[in-house]
C-alpha cells in the first residue's frame, strides 16, 4: 500500500502543473480517510483476542474457547460435543433411499470468532477447512420474579452448518452439499448475571436441517459457559449448576446425611441409656419383704 502511494506521487510529479494540483488535493482528501480505516481495522485486531486453549483440557474430547476483548476475557467456553446428522445414501438397488447416520465431534484443532457484548454475545466454531461450523448465540435479559426484577443469561440460538461432500463422516451422500440446521424457539443454560452455566451431564439439543427437514442432534457434556459479565481473566464466576448434576448431588450427598443422622440417634440413645442406668443404681432398694426391715437401720 505504501509502495503504490510512493509511486503514483511520483507519476503526479511528471503531469501538468494543474493537472498535478487538483490529483494532490484528491489524494489529499483520500489519504486520511484511508489511513482512518487502516487505523481502526488495527485497533479492532489489537483490542480482540480468541484463543483455543482446548490442548489444556486432559479431556481429549473436551475443548476450551476464549475471546478477549480490551485485553479482558469477556466470553469463556468448554465442553464436549457432538453432532448425530441423518443422511441419504442410496440402496444397493441404486433405486431406493436409505437414510444413513453421521457422528461428527468437535475437532480439537477448530478455528474460532467471537463477538461479546453487554446483552449478546457469539461464538463461532470451524473446523475441518470450514466444511462444519458451529454458532452459537446467547442472550441476557430481565425477568420479573416474585423477588422483582433479575436478569438472566441463556443460549438463544444454535446453528450448525455441515457440508455432505467431506469425506471423513459422510460416505456417498445423495446430493451432496451445504446444509444448515437450526435451533427453534430455543431457550437453555439458562443462569442468573453474573454466574457461569455448569453440567456435567450429557444434555441434547434438537436442531431442524434445511436438508428435507431432518433432525439433528447436537450432544453437550462437561459444560461450563460464561458469555456476560467475567470479573477476573480467564476465570469462571461462581457456577449455577444444572438440575440434573443438582439431583446428582443431592444423591450423593443424600446416604451420607442419612448416615450422619442414623449415626447420631445411635448416640443420644446410648447416652440416654447410660444416664438412665447410673440414676437407677444409685437409688436405695427398698425390700418388698417386710421381715427384711428389721436388717435395716
């Protein structure tokens, strides 16, 4: 760019006088606006960051996505997922259809984008020389509660483009190409501001393909998600649990209560019986025999 600018100066300099004055006050005019864009295009890649830190995770099947923007993270995310997508093949009459099944991961070695902001945030997933990309959206809102008015983050929309002409999944797709599937109506990991989602439990999701309609199935596990609101770089805010770890919990948690309760009767009880049997021998017998009162005194 600026070798080009140092030559048409020159060429300027070699034109008419007028000729010359009205291209210097052309360049004049573009030269700001052009050095303005090349000023905020590298203001804008210095201020976002993204990092794939899924290499941490001792979970292969794990991955860890960060976004960064003014040097602060704004957006942290790990899981597990996998896609299950339907698909056509033909028959060995090579006259009927058959539908087949494709088992997609998330490739460790995925490129990534994202967008953060004060009520939406985005994460964009690639991997495989784009031919699957993952988007997902989230959305932090009010709500009135008995409590009043409380704000809560959710995953608003998924979106999962795949293309049936890659090899590694896909074998002998009819009409191969680009499809997208789509989440409809979709509200999960809903969290109160200012915490992180997490699950430990497998979760499925149900996403609707441009391809005839079918359903495919987007599997979550080992989740942990915070879009809004992070406090320190490269930490999660106090977790809110799912309800099936919540339960999980509660189940583990539940015969160790019940233990320390039991444990506890077994206690009182054997305390009672020894109060009871150290007041009852020092009591004075009293002879039920009346010849015995003569031995007393």
């Amino acid at each position: 760019m600026l070798h080009w600018l140092h030559q048409r100066t020159l060429s300027e300099e070699q034109q008419p006088r007028t000729r010359r004055g009205q291209a210097g006050r052309m360049a004049g005019g573009r030269l700001p606006g052009l050095l303005f864009l090349l000023h905020a295009a590298a203001h804008l890649a210095a201020e976002q960051e993204v990092e794939n830190l899924s290499g941490l995770s001792p979970n292969p099947e794990k991955d860890i996505f960060v976004v960064r923007e003014n040097r602060t993270t704004c957006l942290m995310a790990e899981f597990a997922a996998k896609f299950i997508v339907p698909y056509d093949v033909w028959a060995s009459n090579y006259v009927d259809l058959i539908t087949e099944q494709a088992d997609i991961p998330l490739s460790r070695g995925a490129e990534m984008k994202g967008k953060c902001g004060t009520s939406e945030s985005e994460l964009e997933i690639s991997w495989l020389e784009q031919a699957y990309t993952l988007k997902l959206f989230f959305l932090k809102e009010g709500h009135n509660t008995s409590r009043g008015q409380e704000a809560f983050w959710r995953l608003s929309r998924i979106q999962f483009t795949y293309d049936t002409s890659e090899r590694t999944y896909f074998k002998d797709a009819v009409s191969p190409g680009k499809h997208t599937a789509s989440s409809h109506r979709l509200s999960a990991l809903v969290t109160p501001a200012g915490k992180s989602y997490e699950c430990q439990a497998q979760q499925t999701i149900s996403l609707i393909s441009s391809d005839h309609q079918k359903s495919v199935q987007l599997l979550l596990s080992e989740v942990r998600v915070q879009p809004f609101d992070i406090t320190a770089d490269f930490v999660f805010s106090e977790e809110h649990k799912c309800p099936v770890d919540q339960r999980e919990q509660l189940e583990e948690t539940l015969p160790l209560i019940l233990g320390l309760i039991l444990g506890l009767v077994i206690v009182i009880t054997l305390c009672a019986y020894h109060i009871h049997h150290k007041l009852t021998a020092n009591q004075v017998q009293i002879p039920r025999d009346r010849s015995q009162y003569k031995h007393m005194g």
